[in-house]
C-alpha cells in the first residue's frame, strides 16, 4: 500500500491529524465511489493560519498559503476516509475553493492555486480537478480560505 501521508512528505508537505468537526456534521461521506468532504481551513494547534479578508490585511502570498495548507487538511481527511491508501484515490473530482475578500478583490484564482498545486504535488494526475473559487464575506472563524472537495474512490 502506498500511502497519502507519506506521498505528501516525499512532495515536501506534512499533513495535520485529520480534525474533528466543529458543529453538528460530519468530515467526508461516501456516496457509492464519491467522496465529499467537508470544508477545510488551514489550522495548526487548535488555531486558525490566516484570517482576515484577501484585499485587505491578507496579502496574496498569505491567503495562497492559506490555501496550501487548507487543501493540506483536505488531504488528511481524504487519508482518513480510505485508511491511507493513495491507490484508493482515483481522482480529485471536483474542489471548492472559498476566499474571503474584500469587493475590489479579484484574484481568486491566483489564491485558489495553492490548494491545486499541492493536491497535484501530491496526488500527480489524480490531483487535477474541476474547480471553483469564490470570494466571500466572512468563512468560519474568521478564516481566509476554505476548501471542500469530491474526490472518486475504489473500493
């Protein structure tokens, strides 16, 4: 079994401990070989990374790396659902990328890179996916980036 954990590391990232959710849902549910996961944002004991609004005290390299690490989150979870075995992943189907940002903001996929460019460090192929960036008013606890996905699995 090759494993998602360890994929990340040979691609020169650490995934958190998958995190329990934070209201009344769940972190992924399996739809035959669907999986939907959650919105993510990127945490590092017990805190969020970066709040605040992209156009506004967030810089862009700030909320790209928020995005990193929200996708980072994506990927524990993912390892999670399918006990850590990468040959379960089939693909990223689809990702959700939500930037919370001021009105004048427009470089949402600027932002939304750094979540697609570690799901294809990480997974290669299987990390390319369909994908939406949308600025927001406000994420939970005041995050700055917020990630969900549906990612086809086997078995």
């Amino acid at each position: 079994m090759q494993s998602i954990t360890a994929k990340a590391s040979s691609a020169g990232h650490s995934l958190p401990g998958a995190s329990a959710p934070a209201a009344n849902y769940v972190p992924f549910v399996r739809a035959g070989d669907l999986l939907y996961i959650s919105g993510q944002i990127a945490r590092s004991n017990g805190s969020v990374n970066v709040q605040g609004l992209l156009g506004g005290a967030v810089t862009p390299e700030q909320g790209y790396a928020a995005a990193q690490g929200a996708a980072l989150c994506l990927l524990a979870q993912i390892a999670a659902a399918v006990g850590d075995d990468l040959t379960r992943v089939v693909r990223i189907a689809k990702l959700g990328v939500f930037i919370a940002a001021t009105p004048q903001f427009t470089g949402h996929s600027q932002i939304a890179n750094g979540a697609s460019d570690v799901l294809v460090a990480v997974l290669g192929d299987a990390g390319k996916h369909a994908r939406t960036s949308v600025g927001v008013a406000s994420l939970p606890l005041g995050a700055a980036v917020e990630v969900d996905a549906v990612v086809q699995i086997r078995g």
